[in-house]
C-alpha cells in the first residue's frame, strides 16, 4: 500500500538513524557515496543540517556542483528512503553555533570557529521509498 504521511514514515527514519549515506557528484562527474553521523537537526523532510571537515572531499564536490542525495537505512524492517536535492556549504558563524554540541572538540579541535568544520544544510526536493521489495515516489512538503 502506499505510504500515507511520508513526514512521518522518513522522519521517524531519520530520528533513529545513527548513519545516513549522502552522495555527491565528485570531480570526474561520478557519484559518490559517504556514511555520515546523522543529521544533527531536522526541518520536516525538507531540510537536513549536518556538521563536518570543511578540508573534506564532498565539502569541494558540493561547492562545485550543489546536487546531493541523502539516504536513510531501516535494516531491521529492509526498507529505506532516499531524498534528493541540494547541498549548501555554511561558514558562517550563526550556522557553526547553531549545530555546535559539546565533545564536537573531539573532531574539531579548535572550537566552533574552527577553519575545518562547517556545516552542510541540505534541502531536499524528492524523495523516494523503499520497503517489501517495492518503491515509491513521494513529494516533500513545503
């Protein structure tokens, strides 16, 4: 049957998640997939905030070409749900305090105006789900 309030379904997905996978078109135009601690914050289905290296090779990607997929993984029930959009790179001060959580030393030494984190705010346009060997197309709500 199909899936009646995708809000729900891939939001409580994204809730449990401890690893989603995002993907990114690197510089030889081939698609590239990274496991990702899960996204530290949240906006319905549509926006997904992440923290990470601003040295790292997907930071570069996606300042290049910003279209990016983000994927969910239920192993437990084999289901998954896949959203794609586009990925901007933060710098700027207000994003960096907003996602800053204590211990985040342990990958940034050099605290919140640390030059190497940043922050990745992802905004999805589509997605799709997964489960029972079947999939689906679903629509993001404003």
């Amino acid at each position: 049957e199909a899936m009646r309030d995708p809000e729900k379904t891939v939001g409580g997905m994204a809730d449990k998640a401890k690893i989603v996978y995002l993907s990114y078109i690197d510089s030889r135009g081939f698609p590239t997939t990274r496991a990702m601690l899960a996204p530290r914050e949240r906006e319905g289905i549509r926006v997904f905030w992440f923290s990470t290296n601003t040295s790292s090779q997907k930071v570069a990607a996606f300042r290049e070409n910003p279209r990016g997929s983000v994927y969910f993984v239920d192993r437990r029930f084999f289901r998954g749900a896949s959203l794609s959009g586009a990925v901007e790179v933060l710098e700027d001060p207000e994003s960096k305090e907003r996602l800053w959580r204590r211990g985040d030393t342990m990958y940034y030494s050099r605290g919140v105006t640390d030059p190497d984190y940043c922050v990745l705010k992802f905004t999805a346009d589509r997605g799709r789900y997964y489960r029972n060997f079947k999939s689906e197309d679903f629509s993001i709500p404003d």
